[in-house]
C-alpha cells in the first residue's frame, strides 16, 4: 500500500517495516521540493520499481547549482536503498536540516564551498620530477593524475581536476594562496625519484589553513610496487581525512586494469601527449596508446584512451568526423565490453552517439551512466553540458556545466564554456563578463576571443568584435570556425567585401582538405544570405559536422528560424 514513486525499496518490496521506511519517503518529497521534480519517474509501475531499487536520482546541485552541497548530503542519506546506512532517526535528519538553515540565515561562508567543513576537499598538485633525466616527468605526471582518478571515484569527497592543480606546476607558490584558488581544505603534493628500477616517492598531506603536515611518508621500492605505493597513499589519504568508503568505493580506489609495467608506462605517456592538445600531441598519444595494446590487449583504460583521443580530434575539426568518430565509438565499446563500468568509455561512446550518429537518446543515457559512476568526473559534466546546449535543455546545461567549474575551477575551456551557455541564453553582458574571465586565465587562447567577438556582435559593439574575431583567428592559427565566425562579424558590422573574401578563402581550403561546413555556414548567415546558409547547412548534415550541432541555440541562427527549411532540417538531425 502507497503510491509507488515515493515507497522505500523494502515497502515495494514487502518487507516488514519501521519509521525509518517513511524516513525514506520524507526524502523523495524533499528531493521533489528542492529541484521540482519526482526522484523516480517512469510510464509503467514496473519501470518506477525499477528506479526505487536501483537507481539513483541526478543530484540536486547539478540540477540547480544554487542549493547546498549539504542539503544534497542529507537527501541522498535520507534516501539511502540501505536502511542500515540511512537516517536511523527523524531528529537527526532535523538537526542537519537546522544545521544548514542557521548557516545560511547567519550569512556564513556558501555552505556549497568546496572547503566547508561539510565536506572534506582535497587538490593533489603535480608530484616533483627528482630524477636525473628530464623524461621522466611524464611518469611523475602520470603518478599524480592515478591519484586523482582514484580519488575521484569516492563520492563524500571533493577533488580538483588535473587541469587546474596542473596549473602551478613549477610555481613557487605559498600553500595557503594554491588552496584559496582552488578552494579547497587539504593539498596532496610529493616527488618521485627514479633511477633504473629502483623509486623513492615522498608524499605529504597538507592543511591549507594553517600548513600543518597531516601525513608523510617516504616509499623506498622497485618499480614494480609502483600500484601498491598508489593504493597506499590513496587510502592513507582517506583514513586521514577521516572518509568513509562506502559499499565498492574501496574496490574503485585500488582498481588495477593491468599488471604489466611497460604498458602502464606508455599509458602515462599517452596521456601526458593527450594533456598537451596540439595535433602532434594527439598524433603521439594514438601511438603510445597502441603500443600499451599490443602488450597488454586488455588494456581497458588505453583503449578508452584511444576512444577519448579520436572523439576529441572529431569535435574540435583536426579530422573528418566519419574518421574520428568511427574509431571513437569502435574503441570506447572495446574499453566496455573489458570494463563496462569505466566512466571515460561511457563519455566517448555518448560524444560519438550524440555528436556524430545524432542518436541523442543514447547520447543522454551514456552521459548519465558515466556520471552515476562517477559523479565527481568533471569531463562528463562538462561534455554532457555541451549535449544539452545542443538539445536546447539550457537550464540543465548550466547546473552541469557549473558542477564542471566546481571540479575544475581553473579551467579556461571550462570557463569559456560557462561564458558560451550565456551567449546562448541571450545573456550577453553575462558573457562577456565570464569570456572576460576565461581570458585572465589563458589570454592567448583563440576560441575564447573568437566567441567573445560573438558576444559583442550580439550586442552591436562592432568595433569590439571585429577586434577580437581578428585576433582569435591569429591566436587559433587561421582555424576555419574561427574564421567562419570573423567573416560572420565582418558580414553584420557592414563590411561585407571582407566577408566574401574569407568565404572565398574557406571554399578554396575546402577544395584541399577537410572543413567544417559550418564554418561557410556561418558567413552566409551574416550576409543575410539564407538560401547559400541553408545549402551549407545541408552540407554540414552530410558531413556529420560537430559544430552544427548547436544551431538550435545559436543566436547567429536566428534569422533561419522562420524559414520553414530551418524544422527540416533540424528534422535531419533528430532535433525537431
């Protein structure tokens, strides 16, 4: 007896039970209260059941950004599947909520903030290259970005991404100042010295506020210990932060895909030539990812490495997508079809189904399931974000794309990202301002004044975006999206004859090689020419183009959203 959307899993199972039973249903109302809308949800009673024993509902931060980390804490408590593991009385579950009601009425630090007490949080910076030659910095690298991997996978516990604690790699910069930036309570930082086969790893946990030494330790090993020195610190580092692991978490930290030295290393090599994001770069980490394969064949993590690499070539142009995102796909199911429970191949198989196959179903469902395994998995939310900018769902876009930022606070594609769901919500102001933003922290990054340049246009500051397109062209080396966008600018700021030169130039490069076909596209929409736009946008269907996948929130497209062509061809694209 109840209404089963909002029945604990033992009630829909018939068990016998206790207060601890409407404890769970006080929580479905809470979550419903908090985000406006049903915890578990499906068309038929068996689909509800279903939710209730086994899934977990889109936390509530991601779904409004505004709400408390705390306030999340206490409905997914409240709605634990364990009653063992839940609220075991209704007074405790009223302290918690009073705990967060007198923070937020005394105008406190945001009880959200990373480093609250709340939730302990933690950045481990890049560990000091110690040894005599200079190539070991890849494995070094490599050391760090296997702790954060691992440490991401605990779900009471806030960690920043590579990207931003990369950022003061080789500063000398006070700890207190790393952790303000990266707003967080505890710093993991370490060397590694290498000689041959033999290691020395010192690592030291670090208290940002006052920077006491919580933990040291100094590991005298082979080479061959290198997982055990991992797993040791991992879970030092957990004990000391007093987290508890919860059910599998303890498997996820110390989860080892290969036993085989030599294809670890290549791996690590494979994803410091991946970080550096230059085709060369992506050209060698192809190559080191197929060397770890050819010894160990199953090698999960090199082939969601692969899949990654080819998805990323696809979405940003440096290949025809049918090449990019044919691989992409072949190799993020060979990573699941090893390991279907690896977060990464779930992100590369949903760009390849969403952006290019333009299957937005399955899109959705592997960007959810990548995000279920792995919550804290900053690229998830950020590519899931540029999903649902595609898909029109902007609201959601912005709870994911903030939880990204959280994640990684210092990343200026993350930031840029911020600034472009602005644009598309028509906040233009906001844009420039997080553009802006984005620019103090990579000023020579291309795109960002390129899409800068757009939100100015959108706001008749010709002269202004006119600047800065020119100068995104430069810093993106002649890109032809950042082109395309130029000569859309020139085309509406009145100098067409400068605009139909770079069309000029675009068709001519296409003649040669590969061009998103959005790039034309966008030139003839700012010449008004809606005829040539429309045939280029059929183009850019024919040749699964990436960028075009955002054209039904583009404010460019405007002036295409009457003509009765524009729903038919978002009919092509299962956009409609």
């Amino acid at each position: 007896m109840g209404t089963i959307a909002y029945m604990s899993p033992e009630q829909a199972r018939g068990d016998k039970l206790d207060w601890r039973s409407d404890l769970f249903s006080f929580g479905t109302v809470l979550y419903e209260m908090a985000t406006g809308r049903q915890a578990f949800t499906g068309n038929t009673p068996a689909i509800i059941f279903e939710a209730v024993f086994n899934k977990t509902p889109t936390s509530v931060v991601v779904l409004d950004p505004r709400l408390p980390d705390a306030l999340e804490r206490i409905i997914s408590r409240a709605m634990e599947k364990d009653r063992k593991l839940r609220y075991q009385s209704a007074s405790d579950l009223i302290a918690d909520l009073q705990r967060i009601k007198r923070d937020q009425d005394s105008g406190v630090k945001s009880i959200s903030s990373a480093a609250d007490t709340t939730i302990p949080s933690i950045a481990v910076l890049p560990f000091k290259n110690m040894s005599a030659e200079p190539e070991q910095e890849y494995f070094c690298d490599g050391m760090s970005e296997e702790l954060i991997n691992a440490l991401t996978k605990i779900k009471d516990l806030h960690v920043v991404a590579r990207t931003s604690a990369f950022s003061f790699k080789g500063k000398d910069i006070d700890i207190r100042e790393i952790g303000k930036k990266l707003d967080v309570g505890k710093l993991l930082e370490g060397s590694v010295r290498k000689a041959g086969n033999k290691l020395r790893i010192t690592a030291q946990l670090i208290n940002v506020s006052d920077g006491y030494h919580l933990w040291s330790e100094r590991y005298d090993r082979q080479m061959d210990d290198v997982f055990a020195i991992q797993d040791e610190i991992a879970l030092s580092i957990v004990d000391n932060l007093k987290v508890s692991l919860l059910g599998g978490e303890k498997a996820k930290v110390t989860k080892r895909h290969t036993k085989d030295l030599d294809a670890y290393n290549l791996y690590l090599r494979g994803r410091h030539f991946w970080s550096i994001r230059t085709g060369e770069g992506f050209k060698k980490a192809i190559e080191c990812y197929q060397q770890a394969l050819k010894i160990d064949p199953d090698y999960a993590p090199a082939y969601a490495g692969l899949a990654d690499t080819y998805g990323f070539l696809g979405f940003f142009s440096f290949l025809p997508p049918e090449d990019a995102f044919s691989k992409c796909k072949e190799m993020a199911t060979r990573a699941l079809a090893i390991d279907n429970m690896f977060a990464e191949a779930h992100i590369s198989l949903a760009m390849a189904c969403g952006f290019y196959e333009r299957n937005w179903p399955l899109a959705d469902k592997e960007f959810r399931l990548a995000i279920e395994i792995n919550p804290n998995n900053y690229y998830a939310h950020y590519l899931y974000s540029l999903y649902l900018i595609g898909v029109d769902r902007l609201d959601e876009a912005h709870g994911h794309i903030q939880r990204a930022l959280a994640l990684d606070p210092l990343s200026h594609i993350i930031n840029m990202f911020v600034a472009i769901l602005f644009l598309y919500k028509r906040q233009y102001e906001k844009a420039i301002e997080e553009f802006e933003r984005a620019l103090e922290l990579y000023p020579t990054f291309g795109m960002a004044h390129v899409h800068l340049a757009r939100a100015f246009c959108m706001r008749n500051m010709y002269r202004e975006a006119v600047s800065a397109a020119q100068k995104g062209v430069e810093l993106s080396g002649g890109a032809p999206l950042a082109k395309g966008v130029h000569g859309c600018i020139l085309a509406m700021s009145g100098d067409k004859e400068k605009a139909e030169q770079l069309l000029f130039d675009l068709k001519e490069r296409a003649k040669l090689g590969f061009v998103p076909a959005f790039a034309v596209t966008c030139i003839y929409m700012g010449l008004g020419d809606k005829d040539n736009a429309f045939d280029w946008f059929e183009k850019g269907i024919e040749q699964r183009d990436p960028a075009l996948f955002h054209i039904k929130s583009s404010p460019e497209a405007d002036i295409l959203r009457s003509d009765p062509r524009y729903k038919a061809l978002l009919k092509k694209m299962n956009l409609d």
